[in-house]
C-alpha cells in the first residue's frame, strides 16, 4: 500500500535530465511489442492508446477495421494486436481476426469482449487470439494480458 509520506518523496526526486543525464530506460521498457489497435469506437482507440503507452509500448497504427492493417508493411517482427470486438452475435470479427492472422504471423492478438460470454472467448481463441479480456476490466488485467503476448 503506498502512504502519503512514500508519494512525497519519490515527488522529491530530482526530475529527467536534472543532473544533465536523461534516465536510462529499464530493459522492459526498451523491449516493449509495438502494437496496433484494430476496431472499435474512436474513444475507445483513444483509450487502448493511452494504456499502451502508459505502458512504453509504441502504436504503429490505429485501424476501425481490417482493411486498413493492410497499410502496415509486413516484417518479421513481433507485434501486439489489441482487437476490441463488437457485440454482434454473428461472429463476423472472429471470422475477420481469423483472415488477418493468417496472413499476418507478426500479430500476436488480444481480443476484448463487451461482456463476460464463454462462448465469446472461445470463438476469439478459436480464431488465434492469444489472449482475451472482457469489459468491464481493471488496468492491471489489460497489463498482465499484454505482458502475456510478449513472453
């Protein structure tokens, strides 16, 4: 549990670049999966957004839907993709996270849900989502989940 006299002083440190050095980064926050966000409203995007880089991870791109991830230029390399998937009961973003991983080894998927549903999860597993979550969620769960897909 963190006190009021712990806050005050780590609000006494001296700020970045102070003593004319700027801080070194720890080695998690220089390895951090850039990520892409697909789906969902704008505010949500803005939201997901600020968590990721709260938590130093570099948004490569912003997507509503699939077709746009088709601008980011494939590469080997490993990247996080947060999908916040709709409340259709019809499954069409399953059907669509299925495609796009298929065609996109780079992309280690976590899925959202609007709401707690088994079968959700499942159909989001099913699809290759490496990790799921479902609104409403606590921060550290959205952290822990990410740090899943890095490992």
């Amino acid at each position: 549990m963190t006190t009021i006299p712990s806050l005050h002083a780590s609000s006494e440190r001296p700020a970045a670049g102070a003593s004319g050095t700027a801080p070194t980064p720890s080695p998690a926050e220089v390895h951090r999966l850039p990520a892409v966000l697909l789906g969902g409203s704008e505010d949500t995007r803005l939201l997901l957004r600020g968590l990721l880089r709260l938590h130093h991870h570099r948004v490569l791109l912003e997507a509503p839907v699939r077709e746009e991830i088709d601008r980011l230029p494939p590469s080997s390399d490993p990247k996080v993709l947060v999908v916040s998937a709709g409340a259709e009961k019809d499954g069409a973003w399953a059907e669509e996270l299925s495609r796009l991983l298929a065609t996109r080894p780079d992309l280690r998927a976590l899925v959202i849900l609007p709401s707690s549903d088994p079968g959700l999860a499942s159909r989001a597993r099913e699809a290759g989502a490496r990790g799921v979550l479902a609104r409403p969620f606590a921060i550290r769960d959205f952290v822990a989940a990410i740090d899943a897909l890095e490992g």
